[in-house]
C-alpha cells in the first residue's frame, strides 16, 4: 500500500512513521518535485493516477469544503485524518502518540477494506474503538459527498 502524507504532516512525524511501518510505502508531498502547494482538489486526482491508496492529512477543514469533499469522492482514495493542532512538542509528540497508536490498525482495516475509507485517528487510548472512527462513505456518506451511482 502507498501511502502519502500531506504537507500539513510534520517531518518529525513522517520520521516516526518510517520508523515502526515498515511493510507499506511512505512518501512526503513536499519530497515530490513541484508538489508542494498543491490545492487539495487538484492533490486527490493526481495523486490517485500515481498509483497512492491513502492520504494522511491534519487538515481537517478538508472534510467542510464541498469541492474538497468531492475531490476526495472522486479519487477514491483512502483519506487518514490526525486531528492534533497543539503548538510546539506537546504537539508534536500527541500527534506522533495518536499515529503511532491508531495507524498501524487503520492500515490493517484498510487492507481489507471493500471500498473507500474515511479514517480520523482519534486518540491513543488503546482501545481500537478509542482510537479510530471509520467511515464506509458508500454506506454513509458525510456532508458534501457527491453521490457517484
């Protein structure tokens, strides 16, 4: 699985991930050439005809914004929200705790997984239902998403 992680992702916890996913390709946007910047309705397309099944994104808004909504619709790509916006370390190491606690099984469903998934990681309690929220958008489908019958 190819996995992609926004440029809202932080290098320290790309670094974090590379280090405990092992099985799965990681790539940062900004490590693309001419990537960064990219308005996330024109990221999703393109990177789905790259050959990514997943986006790992702290953009959260991405989700309230039709167009976006839609773009995420569209490419069918599985799309991994962290929601952490705190400030310095304290940020940087809640973000890396809750990714490093909900990615790994995240992945795993994702595998498995009959369609696309919307996945917020929600916290590092060990308890699965404590640390993910999945959405089945085909079964569910959240505000603005496009209906593709």
């Amino acid at each position: 699985m190819r996995l992609l992680l926004d440029e809202n992702v932080s290098r320290p916890l790309h670094q974090a991930i590379a280090a405990f996913v092992l099985e799965q390709e990681i790539v940062h946007l900004l490590d693309l050439d001419r990537w960064s910047g990219t308005r996330d309705e024109t990221l999703y397309p393109r990177v789905a005809s790259e050959g990514f099944h997943v986006v790992l994104t702290n953009d959260a808004r991405q989700m309230q914004r039709p167009r976006e909504v839609e773009a995420i619709a569209v490419s069918g790509l599985h799309r991994i929200e962290y929601p952490h916006k705190h400030p310095g370390l304290i940020g940087i190491g809640l973000a890396i705790a809750t990714v490093a606690a909900g990615l790994p099984a995240a992945l795993a469903l994702l595998t498995e997984a009959d369609g696309q998934r919307l996945v917020t990681l929600r916290g590092i309690d060990p308890a699965p239902a404590s640390r993910l929220r999945v959405i089945a958008p085909a079964m569910t489908p959240p505000k603005f998403w496009p209906s593709l019958t």
